[in-house]
C-alpha cells in the first residue's frame, strides 16, 4: 500500500508550509492566540489565495473538490508552524454537514460563502455534562412556518467568536437529531468567550429559544451525517498532529545542539539522544497511522471502500497518533526544561496544541471506548486497501 504523497501533494504541502512559515515567526502562535481573531489575518488571506478554503468543497460552490489526501498535507504544513487557522472547525467540518444535509438553496449560499473565506461556520455539538456520542440534550422546535427554536446549552464550541453561523446538533419532539443552522447574532443567544488549553479561541453558547432553520427537510439521517463527518475530521486532524510532532522534535534536536552544560552541548549525553531518537520513532509510527488512515478515507470518498470502515479506522488512527501527541508532547517539553512550560515558548505551544488535539471531536478516550465496543478487534484490517495491483 502506497502511503507517499504524489508530486502535486506534495507540492501543496510544501506552498502551504512555505506561506504559513512567513507569518508564524517565532512567537507567531502566541500573537495569533492573543488576538481578538484568534488566528493571523493575513495568513488566512493568503490560504484563500491559494484556495484552502475552498479545498475540501465541491467545484459547483467554487471550492476544489480535493480529497482527504489534500486535507492532510495542508493540515500538516499548518500543523508544522503551530497554526490556528480554523481550516478544519471552521471549513472543512461545516462543509461536509453542509454538503450531506443542506438543501440546495443552503448549499449554495454557506458552501460558497466558505470556499470564498468570506467567512466561517462553528460546529456546536460538545455540551456540559454529556457524552460526545450521546443525543443532544438541545432541543429543537419546528414552528409551522418553518422556523427552527433552539434552546439548550453547547461548550466548548471552537472559534465561535468569529463564526457567521452556528451548526448546533439538537432533539426534535420525535427524539431524532437534527442540525440547525443559527446564526450568531440571532435573538436569544448568549456567549461566553474563552480559551482551551492550547490558547484556542472557544464558546460557552446559551441557545434560548433562539430562531434557526433546520438543515435540510430533516428527514435525511442526521446522525450518520454527523458520525461521517466528525470521522473525517478525525483522521485529518492527525495530519495537523504529524506536522506538529515533526517541528517539535525538530525544535528539540536544534535545542539538544545548542543549550550547553557543564561547557558542552547537551547533544553530547547519550541518554538524552537516546529520549530524541525514541521521540523519533513514535513521530514515523504515527504518520504511518495517519496516512494509513487518509488511505481509507480516500478510498471511502472515491467510492472504492464501503463507508462502515470509515468510523472504526478513524476512532483507530485518532487514539494511536493521540497517545503519541501525548508522549511527544511530554518529551519535548522534558527535554527543553523548564522553558518549555512558558507561553513564550515555542515547544510549550506545540506541547499544549498537541494534548489539546487529544480533547477535540469528543477525545481520545471517547473513541477508544467506540472501539473496545466493537468488533473491529477481531477483524484484521486489509493491508491492501484500495491497492489491487499488488502482489
């Protein structure tokens, strides 16, 4: 199975490496982190350029229409910098529930507004006190004129602040989820702005009886979109957990080569060469995950693999690269010393992004309890997944 990306993948991920890396200088994060937008301005004006925004959506809203493999390289390149460019929460993520539940006039209307960057669109589905793949405790009611009443509460919501429209995951009175489509400077909304662990920007939302629309007619099956969705940010967001794993130990290796004591490099100590090279080793396991992972998805996507392996891969890459996120996070910060815990720190923004990772699209141990539920254990998986000319 051939995991390497193409020469134009390739090439796509080394323009987005280059056009993140202007702007995210040392420090870059921490700036981005502590501006009212959350991210840098003008590296999102270029990513639209280039046309990320529109990566991931269809040709006939004026995206791309690229495929998983594309997502991964870019989310890597963003990943290397430490970037808080919402392409994923904010783009990507909407535009699949868009896609598989908007009707045409919706379609139409945020998939392109999305692929221009002209804005972003936040998937409020976390809410307090409940499990990620519970039903929402945010009810909806449908008035006879079609209007959408939401009421409930949803945190952490990411990038909320900035967000056009809200995608919030409600109860019908039938116990059917649904998506309603609100947005964020409708009637009844109440925002508490924040920050995760990582510095991110995120919302404690308050629906009360806030007008919306329903995505669609709701009578499409709301859940498996959801479980579609939230699957493939899954496996891209291990893209961003690569990139970022690569710049940490390479920010480290620099480190080990400069920091001196007792008058000589701290390269110089074996044990401590010996910790890098381990560190090493988990970054090349879990990219060989991730792109195992994007194989699948680009093989669900294109129609060659049926959609059931799509949850139970992406709940297996998201819970081994997570356990790596987390032993690479701990090692690099270990390795810098105290320095690595600091805001100012470049290694302490990739540490915190890291384990931040881990907490995202319900967490790592949210999916490792999806899998020991299922029977994927006992399947072993096809090694030649969408490779029918091996041997």
């Amino acid at each position: 199975m051939n995991l390497d990306l193409n020469d134009d993948q390739q090439l796509l991920f080394e323009t987005v490496d280059s056009a993140v890396g202007r702007d995210y200088t040392m420090g870059g994060r921490a700036s981005a982190t502590s501006s009212d937008l959350g991210w840098n301005a003008r590296t999102w004006s270029t990513l639209t350029e280039l046309g990320l925004t529109g990566l991931t959506i269809d040709e006939d809203h004026g995206g791309v229409g690229a495929g998983p493999v594309e997502l991964y390289a870019s989310l890597q390149a963003i990943g290397r910098h430490a970037a808080t460019e919402p392409l994923l929460d904010g783009v990507a993520l909407p535009g699949w529930i868009i896609t598989d539940l908007g009707d045409a006039t919706q379609q139409k209307e945020l998939l392109g507004a999305l692929a221009a960057g002209e804005t972003t669109i936040a998937v409020a589905h976390a809410e307090p006190d409940r499990a990620w793949d519970a039903a929402p405790a945010t009810t909806v009611t449908v008035t006879e004129d079609g209007t959408a009443r939401v009421s409930g509460v949803k945190a952490p919501v990411a990038h909320a602040d900035q967000a056009s429209h809200l995608l919030v995951t409600v109860v019908d009175a039938e116990g059917c989820t649904q998506v309603a489509l609100v947005e964020t400077s409708a009637a009844g909304i109440t925002r508490a702005d924040g920050r995760t662990a990582d510095w991110s920007h995120a919302s404690q939302v308050t629906f009360t009886d806030a007008q919306g629309v329903l995505l669609g007619d709701g009578t499409a099956d709301a859940a498996a979109a959801l479980r579609s969705a939230f699957a493939r940010a899954r496996i891209a967001v291990t893209g961003e957990a690569v990139g970022l794993m690569e710049s940490g130990l390479r920010l480290t290796v620099d480190y080990l080569k400069t920091r001196k004591q007792f008058g000589v490099p701290l390269s110089t100590f074996q044990a401590l060469v010996h910790r890098a090279v381990d560190v090493y080793a988990q970054v090349e396991l879990a990219r060989s995950m991730a792109l195992r992972a994007t194989a699948v998805a680009e093989a669900v996507v294109t129609g060659a693999a049926d959609t059931d392996i799509l949850t139970e891969t992406a709940d297996d890459a998201f819970v081994f690269v997570g356990d790596a996120a987390i032993a690479v996070a701990e090692e690099i910060v270990q390795l810098h010393g105290g320095i690595g815990m600091t805001y100012e720190s470049e290694i302490g923004h990739h540490a915190a992004r890291l384990v931040g990772i881990t907490a995202t699209l319900g967490g790592v141990e949210a999916a490792r309890r999806r899998a020991v539920a299922s029977d994927a254990a006992l399947r072993a998986p096809s090694a030649l997944l969408n490779n029918a000319d091996a041997a």
